[in-house]
C-alpha cells in the first residue's frame, strides 16, 4: 500500500507532464482512449513506437512504447476498456500484465 506522501507527491509531478510513467513493480488503472505510430528517442537515437494515450485518474495522458510484445497484447482491448497494467523487468526483459478491468 502506498503512503499518503508519495501519492501526492506522484499526483503532483503526473499534474506537471503530458507522459504516464511506470516504473518495475508498479501498477496502474487506465482508461485506453487511442493508439497511432510515433518515433521516441532511445539513447540519442529515433526509434519507431506507438503512442498510447490514457485516461489516468481523469487526466489524458500519452505513453510512449516501442515494445512489440506490449502493442501484441493490446491489440485484445478497445478504445474506452479500462485496464490495469503492471510493469516488471527494465529495459529490454520488461513484462507486461494487463487486464480488462470492470466498469
């Protein structure tokens, strides 16, 4: 369970940016609202990935992901699904868990 001072210390810095992030270990419940190509930058270098965006607690937000195991996995979920998605592994061993999550 998590403390009240990292809530809202995580509150303030997603009210800061555009992006959703999660970290290995951490979960989270989204709204998916779309999906198109886009190029993101790894070390210096443009990498082609898709952009998600997100409802995440009534804040659209963009996530920016070039794994093809994770684009594979959403496409079993549609626009206006809510998910919950937990992270785990970094880099390229990074694991993805969805699921659908009752309305």
């Amino acid at each position: 369970m998590i403390d009240k001072n990292k809530e809202n210390l995580m509150n303030f810095i997603q009210s800061k940016s555009n992006f959703f992030e999660l970290k290995d270990g951490e979960e989270a419940t989204v709204k998916y609202i779309s999906v198109e190509p886009a190029t993101t930058h790894f070390q210096g270098k443009p990498v082609n990935g898709m952009r998600f965006k997100f409802e995440v607690n009534g804040k659209e937000m963009f996530w920016d992901r070039t794994s093809r195991e994770f684009a594979k996995q959403m496409l079993s979920y549609s626009n206006g699904d809510v998910l919950s998605i937990r992270v785990s592994g970094q880099k390229n061993q990074t694991k993805y868990f969805i699921q659908k999550v009752s309305q």
